[in-house]
C-alpha cells in the first residue's frame, strides 16, 4: 500500500494501541502539536557519516524544537507492506508447518508434495508412475521417512534429553502450532496484491500555530485494474476558539437517511462545526495539555541513550533492509545530511511508558479534579447519566484509560519480540529539516513464531507556506475557510433536530436513538 497519512501530530509517541488512543484524545486536533517546519541547523563542514553520536542526537533535538512554534506546508503518507511474509529468505528455506497438529505434519506433507507431484505430471500429459519421475517419487518417499523419524526422536527427547533431533526438524517441531503454513504465504500475497498495493492514503495541509489553525485534507483511494475509487475529508482546527470543522457533505446522506429526513440539500456545500469544550473544563486547560505533552517529550528524549542516534549516507538509504518503498526512497535520497535513531521494541515501550507517566502525572496534579475516582457504573447507567457526554467527563474517562494502561503495562511487562523502531530525518544543504521518515516492523506477537509480520513505513515531508497554492484544492474557494455562513453549528442545529422529533417527525432509527440519550430525555422527555 502506498501513500497514507503520517498525521501532523507526528511528534505524538507512537504508542502501543491503547496509548495511542487514549493519548490522541488530547491531542488530535487542536494541540497539532508536531508541526516540524525548516528548521536552520547553521553550515557543517564535517562528513556526516563521521560525526558522533552525541552529536547526532543533539542536532536532533535542537532541530526538533526549534519546530514547535514556526508555521509549515506537510505532506504525509505511508505505506503498509507484508511482502516479507512470503519474499524472505529465511521464510522460503526454512521448513513451513503442513498440518494444523504436530502429529499429523509428515503424513501431510507427503500428501501435498505427492499431490504436487500428480499435478506436475498431469499437465505434462505423462502417467505418474513414470520412469521420469521415479527420483522424484523416490525423494518425497524418502523425506517421509527422515521426518517420522525426526518425529520420533523429538518426541522422544521431551523425555530423554540425550535423544538427538536434527536441527531442522527440532525447529519446526518446537511450538508446533505457531508457525507458519503454505497457506499463510498465499494469504499474505493474496492480501497484498489485492488490497495493500491498489490502496492508498494521504494527507496534506499546513499548520500556522502563531495564527491559531491548521488545515488536513485526507484521502483515500483503491485503484485497481477494474476498480477505481476516492474519498476524501477535508478538516480546519480553530485553535483559539476551540473548533474543529469537518466537511458536511461527506456525512450529509447519512445523516439525511438515519436521522434527519427534512435534511436535503441544506449541508451542500457546508462545514460542520464542533466545539471541543462545552464550558466544563478548567480554565486554561488546553494550554497545560500543550505545555506537558513537551515536556514529557523532553524528559524521555534527554533520557534516550546516545546509541541510539547516528548519521547515516544519503546514498545508504538504497541499501537499508527491508528495502524503502521507492517512491519514498526518491523523495528521501537527495537529502544532504540524514540522522538515524533506532530502538529496540523494550526501550520504545519504556519510553512510552516514561511519556505517559509524566504527562499523566503533570495534568492531575495541575487539575486533580480531573483524576478524581469515578462513582462505580455499569456501562448502561453511564450511557443514562446526562453528564456522561461533557468535555470534563469525556477527558476524566481519557485520564481514567491512561492510568489504567499504565498499570496494565507495568504489570505484564509484556513486549512484541524481535521488532524495532526506526526514525530517519533529512536535513537540505542548509541545514534545514526537510523530511522524517518512521518504520515499524509489525511483528507476531508470539515468541516462538518468528515469522515477519506487517510492515509501516511512514514519510512526512514539510516545506515553506505557498500563498498560491488552496489549503483544500478540491473546494470552492468561498468556502476555504470556515465561517457562519458556510458552517452548520453543531450545538445550534442538535436542538432544533430534537425539537423536530420532540413534535412527532423522524425516522424511526433517530427515534430508538434519541430515546437513549440523557440529554433528550432530560430536556423533552420520551420521544414518540
């Protein structure tokens, strides 16, 4: 899969999925905290390759928050690959697993290379039982034999250890049950070449912190022999008032079908705003929100081992393994100055970890009112208490989710094996960042299958502001920035469809809907 998006909050820690949620909560939006415009480094006469470490991670830092402040133009996209599921070494060489029981593999095995063997000769006209396949034949026998009596050697040496098993079969045999099977190579490739090559998602916008907006327009497309399709979302954050505009047209059928059946043609054309806070949140709670996010970032970056940063060619980056995807790589190669940081999967999940718990800590102690325990709930008396949908109530369960993630994750320590994180950032002759790239090799999450699992690559390029060029060009151009004019306001236009349903109209989904909303009941009663 080609092209999607690395969001502009890509400074955010790619967590683990639950912290990615949770975190994301507070931060999408209207913190767009990543914003990573050309940030000047000043001349280096020293050969990249050759510089240290230390040096490596203290550029990047100084590069990373020089950007926080400055306005920029970004274009994100990734892609998403498991070629390496049936295209690696490793994988094609090894034995692969033939049955779904331990018991059972050399009989199947026999079975499927004899199977293949009959099919062989059928298209080539001839009778099995041929002179011309008689080594062939010979060869299937013989390797039946081998593995029934590797089998019983392994089975053997669960309770004698002096039992010799040949490697091979001590491997395949060895946590039978989690390795990988013909069929799942074909699966991968079927995976891939019908729905990860043709799709793709990108987005692109800019980010003006100093005039308090930000712009995303994200795309997705499939595009097949047969089949080709696109939809898009354009969204404009208000940061100083609080407001994220999404495109209404693109929710107005749904809407028009499941709920509002006067709706027609009325959010043609339109933006829908949504206010983040409706009041219930502490004064200035945005702006703590900002102020720790950066320095929890701080703090786990200052604590990162200088290892872990180097400088890498430009002209190494063809050479990386698993290869770059090429349009990336294109993009990528005419850096003049490229820092790698790689981490081992464990010292990514601590540093997580480490980010958690000092922006958790931070906010609770700034607003200890937003960590209070909540009163013991069932899931349908939450959805009944009219103050279950408020900003404070909503950032109280956000809070709630991070705590109780982190003491799931310091519990369990669990981590993903033989994975890592790598981050690769371009710098031009000037010294200015151009591009960051993030890999991350998704694999199993059992120990005993080392198979290669899902890979993200993920490349994000920034550039000067164009005033020529439409933050959404497939818009009309009165309608680039939200207004009241062209904005239904979601808090207006909710009580008004409610009045609507209140005086007998609807469908009947929005009625079945409405009836289970507290807010409804508190303000209309039932509604019928």
């Amino acid at each position: 899969m080609k092209k999607v998006p690395h969001t502009i909050a890509q400074r955010l820690p790619c967590k683990t999925k639950n912290n990615l949620l949770v975190t994301s909560a507070f931060l999408t939006g209207a913190l767009l905290l990543t914003g990573c415009q050309s940030t000047s480094l000043g001349q280096s006469n020293t050969v990249a390759v050759k510089q240290a470490p230390s040096v490596a991670k203290k550029t990047l830092e100084t590069a990373l928050q020089k950007q926080r402040r400055q306005s920029f133009s970004y274009h994100s996209n990734l892609e998403v690959g498991n070629n390496q599921q049936f295209t690696d070494t490793d994988t094609s060489t090894k034995k692969m697993a033939a049955s779904d029981y331990v018991d059972e593999h050399c009989e199947e095995a026999h079975d499927q290379a004899y199977a293949a063997l009959i099919l062989q000769a059928e298209q080539q006209n001839k009778d099995i039982l041929a002179m011309d396949y008689d080594t062939k034949r010979d060869s299937i026998r013989q390797s039946y034999f081998e593995c029934v009596d590797a089998y019983h050697a392994w089975n053997d040496h669960q309770y004698d250890s002096d039992v010799k098993v040949a490697p091979d079969y001590q491997a395949l045999f060895d946590n039978y049950e989690d390795k990988q099977r013909p069929l799942d190579r074909k699966k991968a490739q079927l995976l891939d070449e019908y729905l990860l090559k043709p799709l793709s998602i990108d987005s692109q916008g800019i980010y003006q912190p100093m005039a308090g907006k930000a712009t995303m327009l994200a795309s997705a497309q499939y595009q097949a022999r047969n089949h080709h399709s696109s939809i898009n979302q354009p969204i404009y954050m208000d940061f100083k008032n609080g407001d994220i505009y999404l495109w209404a047209d693109n929710f107005a059928i749904l809407n028009s079908e499941l709920l509002d059946d006067k709706l027609g043609t009325k959010w043609q054309n339109k933006w829908l705003k949504i206010a983040i806070d409706d009041g219930t949140l502490p004064k200035g709670f945005g702006g703590e929100v900002i102020k720790s996010h950066f320095a929890a970032l701080d703090a786990t970056y200052d604590a990162a081992p200088v290892s872990q940063f180097n400088y890498v060619a430009p002209n190494s980056l063809a050479s990386l393994s698993p290869k770059l995807p090429a349009h990336q790589l294109s993009a990528m190669l005419p850096s003049d100055q490229i820092i790698r940081r790689v981490q081992r999967f464990e010292d990514y999940q601590a540093s997580q970890q480490k980010y958690m718990q000092i922006f958790y800590n931070r906010i609770s102690e700034k607003y200890p009112e937003l960590v209070q325990e909540p009163e013991p709930m069932t899931a349908f008396e939450s959805i009944q208490n009219p103050k279950a949908f408020t900003s404070k109530s909503i950032v109280q369960k956000i809070l709630a989710m991070i705590k109780d993630q982190m003491n799931e994750e310091a519990a369990t320590g669990e981590v993903v094996a033989n994975t890592e994180v790598q981050e690769l950032y371009g710098f031009d002759k000037r010294g200015q960042l151009k591009w960051e790239h993030l890999r991350r090799q998704l694999d199993n999450t059992s120990e005993a299958n080392n198979d290669k699992g899902m890979r993200i690559d993920v490349l994000q390029q920034y550039s000067a502001i164009s005033t020529k060029d439409l933050a959404f060009p497939n818009l009309p151009s009165n309608v680039q920035t939200p207004n009241a004019s062209n904005s239904i306001d979601l808090r207006k236009y909710a009580p008004e469809l409610l009045q609507y349903y209140q005086d007998g109209n609807g469908t009947a989904v929005g009625k079945m809907v409405f009836n289970m909303l507290p807010m409804v009941r508190e303000r209309f009663g039932s509604v019928e």
